[in-house]
C-alpha cells in the first residue's frame, strides 16, 4: 500500500498517495488549477507554466503539474501572486497569437482563449514582434498553422508516446522555436500517418483536419452531379456531442435525415460494407489458416495502421489483409454495383464518406484504390465537419425526425457497428469465420474476451480442435512492443486486430472536439461511445455479417463468392514500402553541411 501524504491545498486538508503532483491533489479535492501543456496521459513538460502555484517555503512559484507532494506542504492555488502570474503568462502567450478568434475553426471551444476570458483579459498589455509562418496545407488530412501554435508540446507527446510515429517535434532556438516536421519537410513528406491525434490534443487551431466542406457544398449543388453519402459506425454514438448531446447516444436515424436535408440524394451506411468486409476478411483468414499462409493477419481497417507499416514495418506488409476498408468497399460498389442498377453514369456519382477519422481522407486518395476506373470515394468528411455543415444548414438536428437507409447498401447486422470500437472486427470477424469453419452456430454471439479499452488484449477461440490465437491493440506505441515481440518469437497469433486510435475508431482524430472539462483520451467518454455500438449490435435482429440478407444478394447479382474474381478486384488491394519524400536528400544536405 502507498504511503499517505497529507497536506493542504487552499487551507483544505488533503490526503493524497505518495508520489502524486500537486495538480493531481489539488484535483481529487475539485480545486481546478489552469493548465495548457499538461495531459494526464502524456509525460508532464512544463512548458507553458500556467499551473504555477505558491508553496510556502518556496521562493519561485513551482508549476503543479510536475511537483510531486510532500509531508505537511502548503499550497495556495488562487493568491494575488498566483493570479498575477498566471495572468501575465497568458498575456504573453496572446501578443504571439493571430487575433483571429471570430474566424478560427476554435473559436469558442479553444483553451487558450478560455483562459483569457479566466483571467479577465479585456486588453492586450504587449504590442512586440511577432512570428510568421506560413500555413501547411500539403497534407489532405491535417492542417498545420505554426503562428496558433503555443508551443505546448501536446501534439509532440502524442504522436511520440501514444502513436511511436515521431512525425512531429521542436526545431530551432528561442524566439524561432516552432514545432514542425523534421528536417524542414511539409506535412505530407514526412512520416505523418493521419491519424490526427494531434488535433484533437491542440489546445488552439495550430493543427486542425484538412476541411473539405466548402467542396462538398459545391458538388451537392451540381446539378449534374448525383451526390452519395455513407455513415461510419463511430459517428452515429459521438456526432450528438457537437449539439450538446451525451456521448453514446444514438443518433443514427436523425443522421440520415440531416444528410437528406444537406442534399445528399442517396444515404447508405458504411456498415452495410462492414458487413461485406467481414465476408472477405473471414474467407481470407480462413485460407491463410487451412492453407498455411502468412500469418498472423492483420485487419487493415485503419488506414492509420496502414501507412505505419508501410513507413516503418515493411516487413510485416504480406501480413496484412488485402481486403480494402469498409469506406472503400463502399465507394467500389457505388461507383460500379449501384451505378449499374440505377443506370447512374459512375463518372457524374460524387461519392462521400462520414468517417471519425482523418486518416480516411488520406486513404480515399490513395492511387489503389480505383480499381473500377474511378475513385472509390470523392471525399471524406470528419464527424466535425458534418456537424459544422449540419449548423451552417439550419438544421435543428435534435428535433430532426429520424428516417432510414436507402437500399440495397444500407442493410446491416449487429457485427458491423462493433466496428467503430477496439475488439469489434476480431468480434464480427470471428462469428463468421467460427460458423463457416465448423458449420454450426455459435452458442454465444458475445465474444467478451476481445471487448474493453486495454491497449493490448489477446484470447484463444476454440475453432474445429485448433486453438486460434488472436490480439487486438490500439494505439501504435502498443503496436510497435507487440510487432517487436512477434519478430523475436515471444507471441505467436493467427488474427491480429489493429486500430491506430485508443479506443478504435470511437476515439478517431475526426471526433468532436472534447468540451469544457473533458480531454481527449478521455475513456469514460470512449466507453459510453463503445456501449452506444454495442447496444446497436444487441438490438439488431441478425448479429452475422453471413446472415444479412442484402451482402447474400450483391454476391448472387454482382459479386459471385466471397475471394472470387470480381469481388477480389473491386474489394481488395495491395500496399507497399515508404520512405519519406526528399528525406534522403535532407539527411545528405545535413550531413554535407555538418
């Protein structure tokens, strides 16, 4: 058992564990100290100071979040010299700040200028030079604007501690100090797997997902054009965040009718494709296993997971899935199966996505994937974006009247929302994969050993006498061990589930941004998301991606059989090694100056 430490906080008695900061006993006692750089799941940094606070005894003011407390310490968070201080800081941090906030995309959800309305700033007290940066739009995911930049290393931490991809970190000295890609290169050169961690951890609009809306906007008014729409899982359980609403509330069927009500002609839901990811992805799991092929395989969903491996595992690339993501597999059967059946020229479909994810934006304009002549999908909104168009519409979206999918795409069952949460697609995938193995029912539909928000789960199903292994991870720090751990012979697995956002897609770098109190990473939030999918799974009728009658009449019509010619054309695909464009030449330009 930890030794106790008591103290007081503010003339309060607190009784903490020993090892514990300031900050963290300030807060089991519900005293709020500001904060700009602090995360309670990265590494403290200090770098903004705005948690300064008086201990006695002390002759500086030290910053809370990293200074552990101490037997009888006495701690005053709120004194004139406290406010003083706190004030000033952020008063600095503001002369260095574009004074944009009516047209900032954080405009009234922004910490800094939350802080300044805190500490009743009603003027700016310095006038000095201040940075210039041009804005980098390279990326077709996120969006980086260095003059918004606080430089409180939030987006440093994450990509680095959650994600191990590194893509961001400090370059220069001083004045110059910026946060940027290495070596000078823009968003899109670098390593950068689009994931967009980093936007929802900035505290400003330094780094926001590349918006696509004014084009979407613009296509939905062509009148030449026939504008189509699908819905990812996760959205559905988080877009009522962005009207004040719960998390995990289901707000599916008012969803379709906001998208009608933008002008979208035809709604169809991604789960529906989710449904046929899994009939592809079980058929291969199943002729990797009975085949001896390259195992384990590896779900390829994330598009995030994807380009990591590409860049920095490339050896594990024969391992992953050659099935496409459900958001592709849909755009691969709008532009060609429904195109068909409606007599609509695929050339004038503008095919769009609603995805928790800005990685997908990325992979929707991958050069593999148009296998039908044309691109899979147009363009990819974020869960943001839809609720920023929803608001720029007038659409009262809480007193919306729900309304249902169009078909013959917008059928699912239960396996197919599971998606959208850590566990969900080794869930869906082995009900099917268990039934066409063996040919008879499964006693129980819940597979309960892959569900949960731990970062590394693994479990054995018993599958026709062969114990198959499986795992399931998030978050690419997590991956990078396991990956590590499988090359050296330590663990051994037939399936292995990736999400490259903690918690899965529920936790995906499109999602709301967090409001007030709340922090993303915030897993009481992710869980009510993930019992929100749940709960749709429970209530379907059918809960066997196998067993949805629409998936068994595109493979009769159109498809022929799951792994067939057509449906391997239009539903897989292939990836390769990367590196970096113009890295090589940095590097020989650093070492030539050196």
């Amino acid at each position: 058992m930890n030794k106790q430490i008591n103290l007081r906080i503010d003339n309060i008695n607190v009784t903490v564990p020993e090892g514990q900061t300031v900050m963290q006993a300030a807060d089991s006692v519900g005293i709020h100290i500001p904060r700009l750089c602090f995360h309670p799941k990265l590494s403290a940094m200090t770098a903004c100071r705005v948690c300064v606070v008086e201990i006695a005894g002390r002759r500086n003011l030290p910053t809370a979040c990293n200074t552990e407390v101490s037997e009888g310490m006495e701690v005053k968070t709120n004194s004139a010299v406290v406010r003083r201080a706190r004030r000033d800081i952020v008063e600095l941090i503001l002369d260095n700040h574009p004074r944009d906030c009516q047209i900032c995309e954080r405009n009234n959800n922004c910490e800094l200028q939350e802080l300044a309305v805190v500490f009743n700033l009603d003027k700016l007290a310095y006038e000095g030079e201040r940075k210039k940066y041009a804005i980098d739009d390279s990326s077709p995911s996120i969006k980086r604007n260095p003059e918004k930049c606080l430089l409180c290393g939030k987006c440093v931490r994450v990509c680095s501690e959650i994600q191990g991809v590194n893509a961001l970190s400090y370059a220069h000295r001083g004045f110059r100090t910026t946060v940027t890609p290495a070596f000078g290169l823009n968003q899109q050169e670098s390593v950068c797997i689009n994931c967009g961690q980093c936007t929802l951890f900035c505290p400003t609009a330094a780094l926001t997902e590349r918006d696509v809306t004014e084009q979407v906007w613009a296509n939905l008014q062509d009148p030449e054009k026939t504008a189509v729409v699908q819905v990812a899982p996760a959205v559905r359980v988080a877009i009522g965040e962005g009207f004040g609403l719960e998390p995990g509330r289901d707000m599916t069927a008012e969803t379709v009718t906001a998208l009608r009500r933008l002008g979208f002609k035809v709604v169809f839901d991604t789960q529906f494709s989710a449904d046929l990811t899994i009939m592809e992805e079980a058929h291969e799991l199943i002729q990797r296993i009975t085949k001896k092929g390259k195992l384990p395989m590896f779900t390829s969903c994330s598009p995030g997971w994807v380009k990591y491996c590409e860049h920095f595992h490339p050896e594990f690339l024969e391992n992953i899935s050659t099935c496409k993501s459900p958001q592709q597999m849909m755009g691969a059967l709008i532009k060609t199966y429904y195109a068909k059946k409606t007599g609509l020229d695929p050339a004038k479909i503008y095919s769009v996505s609603v995805m928790p994810c800005t990685a997908k934006k990325f992979e929707a304009g991958r050069t593999e994937m148009n296998a039908s002549g044309y691109q899979d999908v147009d363009a990819v909104l974020t869960t943001r974006e839809l609720v920023k168009m929803i608001k720029q519409a007038g659409i009262k979206f809480t007193e919306l009247k729900g309304s249902s999918f169009d078909e013959p795409l917008g059928e699912s069952t239960g396996a197919a929302p599971i998606f959208g949460v850590t566990g969900g697609v080794m869930e869906a995938a082995l009900r099917t994969a268990y039934e066409s193995l063996t040919g008879t029912s499964l006693p129980n539909l819940d597979f309960t050993s892959v569900r949960g928000l731990a970062g590394i789960k693994e479990a054995g199903v018993e599958i026709n006498g062969t114990q198959v292994k499986v795992a399931i991870v998030y978050g690419l720090a997590n991956l990078h061990k396991l990956l590590t751990e499988i090359k050296e012979g330590k663990r051994s697995y037939h399936f292995v589930e990736v999400m490259t956002c903690p918690g899965g897609c529920i936790g995906g770098g499109g999602q709301p941004y967090p409001k007030g109190v709340t922090e993303p990473m915030d897993f009481a939030v992710y869980q009510k998301r993930a019992q929100g999918l749940y709960a749709i799974d429970a209530n379907k009728q059918i809960r066997k991606s196998h067993e949805n009658p629409q998936i068994k009449k595109v493979y009769d019509e159109f498809l022929g059989h799951p792994g067939g010619e057509t449906a391997h054309k239009l539903l897989h695909t292939h990836y390769h090694p990367r590196t970096p464009k113009g890295i090589a030449s940095k590097v020989k330009d650093t070492v030539n100056i050196g």
